[in-house]
C-alpha cells in the first residue's frame, strides 16, 4: 500500500509539472503569437520542414497573402516559386543554428516589384536542436530606390566633370567617355566583378581630371613640348588624386587615377610602380587611354592608323603594358573589328623576328 501511495504522488508531481510545462509553454505562445501580430514590421514563424506557422498582418499586407492561405503550407510554395529560394535565411538559420540575413528582389501579389530584407532568427529547444524559425521581413524598397537616385546623380555628376576637362582640352573631345567604354569593355573580359566594374568606369572616366590644373596654353600646344612643360603634364595624375582622396565614395577611385600613367617596367610616374604593384584598374585604364589617344586626331599629330597603333601598343608588351591584360584588349578588339585580327598575326610576326635579330646581333 506504501508503495501504492508513493507511486501515485510521484505520478501527480509528474502529471503537475506536465501541465505546468504546458501552461508555461502556451504562456510563451500567447506572448510570442502576441509580439508576432503587434510589431511593426513582416514577421512569420516557420518550422524546420519550411511549413507557415502564422504570419502577422504586416506580412500579408506587403505580400497580399492572407494568413488562411499561408498557416500551414510550404514558405516557399507560398511566398516563392515551389523551390527554396537562393539566399533563404530561413534555410541557413536551421542549418547553422545562427541568425541568418539575405536581401532580395520580387513581385508581391500586387504586381509590384519590391526589395526585402529577410532576417532569420532560430528558436532552439534545450539540446539545441532548431524548434522554429522566426522570420524578420523589412520593405527596403524606398532604400534602394534612394540609392539607385543617389547613384544615378553620381554618375551624372561624373560625366558632367569629364565633360568640363575634355572641353578644357580642345585636342581630346570626347576622350574621357571613350576611354570608359573601352576600360570597361576589357574589364568585363578580364572578369571584373560588378562593383569592381562601376569602380573602373569611374576612375576611366575621371582619370584626367586633374588636368584642371594644368594651363590651358599648355594643354593645347599644337607643337612639342618643351621638357619643363612635359614635366607640367607629368604632374596631372596627382592633381586628380589629391582632389578626390577626400571624397570617402572616390578613395580607391583615386588611388586607381593615381596610377594610370605607370608603366609596367617600373618606368612610369608618378609613383615608379611595376608590375602588379599597379592597381589593375590602373593597368586597364593604361592601355584603353592610349589605344584611344592613338586612334583618335589630336592637335600635334593626325591619328594613326589601325594596324600601326596595334604595332606601337604590341611593341610596349610588357613595358608600358600589362602583358596578360594587353593580350586580352587585342583578342576582345579582334572580335569586334576583323581588321585587328587579320593585321595581329603580321605585328606578331615583325615583332618576333625583330626580337630573333636583336638576340642574334
């Protein structure tokens, strides 16, 4: 009977705790479906086999989906295209146990295209195992969209000063614009990144700004230059930088100007750099300014020829050029002009038995 009695308070304490837990566990629910409905952005709450728990009405106003269609279904089924998402937070938060964060473009139900950020939050039982995950979701739309004006303003700004410093220099036109065009072009054939990209058609376009300090009477002579006028010129790569360094958008903006007129021999200014010491926007921007300088009529010269341009430029490989990089310019050239590269193999051709001579001699 002892037994008896010991047995089944044991089993009351038991069954007490129980609904105790149950109480406290609803007790959690209640609170946490309660924080759910009254914060003020997109919240849902999302088991790990990506099944809706709830979703507040902040969500389903910015998705149009309303909480019975979405309690109970796949996220992803509901809110994407019947497949995880690439980036889900949701996906890396159950995996790593760590909050998770992924920013994304789509079209909600009102045919509008929105930016979202999602932030994923796990809620971990006592073994650390992930129990459910809580969704965070911000419309960043008006942020992007500010960004992109903000960008866009830039790089009218930008094209207004390299138009300011090709009037200033009678001989360039529309230098500036054009050397861009051909930076960018390579770049993207040397496999540069987007940002890397919007950083090298910037400095291209801004790499003679600091030709504003140079005297007009100087940057127009229609005759040679003088060795103390020269020596003027020489001084524009630093002019450019020490007006951007300041500016916290064009820091590396302004190294890349900087270094421009480098050679890859280490003969070059302003800095005597070589080889991959020069930044690589540098060494693009390098061979885009000069096959368009060649190309192009000036005030001291006519411009020169197709194939004799490409014979200066190949003869400069590996000495004003970046061998791999001036490679890549002349192979990207001979797919859009079949001029360069039915001229290539003849300025190869010269310049290899030009190079047999001088090691023979």
């Amino acid at each position: 009977m002892a037994y008896c009695n010991y047995t089944n308070q044991r089993l009351r304490q038991a069954q007490e705790q129980l609904g105790a837990c149950r109480e406290a566990n609803e007790e959690s629910r209640r609170a946490l479906n309660l924080l759910i409905d009254n914060i003020p952005c997109a919240v849902a709450t999302i088991t790990p086999q990506y099944i809706v728990q709830d979703i507040n009405n902040e969500l389903a106003r910015l998705t149009g989906v309303k909480r019975e269609e979405a309690c109970g279904k796949k996220c992803y089924d509901v809110f994407g295209f019947g497949e995880i998402c690439p980036g889900c937070p949701v996906r890396g938060a159950q995996l790593t146990g760590t909050v998770c964060r992924n920013v994304k473009r789509g079209i909600n139900r009102k045919d509008r295209e929105i930016w979202i950020e999602q932030t994923a939050i796990p809620l971990l039982d006592s073994d650390d195992t992930v129990r459910q995950v809580v969704e965070i979701i911000y419309d960043i739309t008006a942020k992007v969209q500010l960004e992109e004006q903000k960008n866009r303003l830039f790089i009218e700004t930008v094209t207004a000063l390299a138009e300011l410093i090709d009037k200033r220099d009678s001989a360039t036109g529309k230098h500036s614009l054009r050397v861009r065009d051909l930076a960018v072009a390579l770049g993207r054939e040397m496999g540069l990144a987007a940002r890397e990209l919007d950083e090298l058609a910037t400095a291209a376009i801004l790499h003679d700004i600091g030709k504003i300090g140079i005297p007009e009477n100087i940057l127009n002579k229609p005759g040679r230059l003088t060795a103390e006028e020269y020596e003027i010129i020489k001084r524009h790569p630093v002019i450019g930088y020490n007006t951007l360094k300041n500016i916290h958008l064009l820091q590396n903006i302004a190294q890349h100007i900087l270094h421009h007129h480098e050679r890859y021999d280490g003969k070059g200014y302003p800095a005597g750099l070589q080889g991959e010491q020069i930044p690589l926007a540098s060494r693009i921007i390098c061979i885009a300014d000069v096959y368009e300088a060649l190309t192009a009529d000036r005030v001291y010269r006519p411009r020169m020829d197709l194939k004799q341009a490409l014979r200066v430029m190949w003869q400069e490989k590996g000495r004003m050029f970046d061998p791999v990089a001036l490679d890549i310019f002349f192979r990207m050239l001979a797919q859009e002009d079949p001029r360069v590269g039915e001229a290539l193999p003849e300025i190869v051709g010269q310049a290899a038995a030009g190079l047999t001579e001088d090691k023979q001699q």
